[in-house]
C-alpha cells in the first residue's frame, strides 16, 4: 500500500469507529485521532513518506514486526505499545483497518465503563 493510501485508509477507519475525534495538535502535517481524550493513531510523515502509528499488546508488536517489513516499532511513541506502518507491499486495507480497530479497542478498554462510547467486547459496535 502507498503512502497516500495507507493515510486514506487508516483516515477512514477512524473516522467510522464511535466517538473518534480527529485532531491536529502538532500542527497541519499531523492527524491525531483520539477517542475520550486518549490517542489511538496518529498520522504523520517520516522524511516526506506517510506513516500511521497505531497503539497495540506488545505480543502483538513483535509479532507484526516479524510477520511485516512495513511494520517497525512505533516512530516517537513507546516501542512496547506503539507500531508503526509504513508505506509499501506487505500491508493490505484489511490488515491496516483492523490494526486500527484493534487500537482503537485497547484505548476503550482502558476508559472508565461509563466514559466508554461502546462495550469493547461486543463485536456488532464497532465492526466494518
């Protein structure tokens, strides 16, 4: 997946999940979205190529990373719970929205019950 379309992509999941907010607080270059106030993807770019950071269970993260040349650990974010994607071959739509979801899911987990947008663990909120 390009560059641009690794943003689209990743853009458009946020922007479907309950209660996502985007925001630029970095300036016009970068896209935070958050979820109750808690960061679940920032996209950005690293030396002018577009990059998506999405937070993840670190067991997850090596995993990625060893499965995906494209997946590295998280640019400016902690490396344990943070990945980030990178342009190129090995990332398919599918694998960049559910890695957005899952993220998106962690964030959630992480609220107060009642702060939450939606239950986590009821799959029918939040699928595509």
């Amino acid at each position: 997946m390009e560059g641009e379309a690794l943003h689209r992509c990743a853009r458009s999941r946020a922007e479907q999940l309950p209660a996502a907010v985007a925001e630029q607080p970095f300036g016009p270059g970068s896209q935070v979205y958050k979820v109750k106030g808690k960061v679940f993807v920032l996209l950005t770019e690293l030396a002018g190529r577009p990059i998506v950071n999405v937070k993840c269970a670190p067991e997850d993260g090596v995993a990625l990373r060893g499965a995906h040349a494209d997946i590295v650990p998280g640019y400016h974010m902690n490396k344990r719970h943070w990945i980030t994607l990178n342009p190129g071959g090995t990332l398919t739509e599918d694998l960049v929205e559910d890695l957005v979801t899952d993220s998106y899911l962690l964030v959630v987990r992480t609220l107060p019950k009642a702060q939450r947008p939606i239950d986590p663990d009821a799959e029918q909120s939040y699928s595509r």
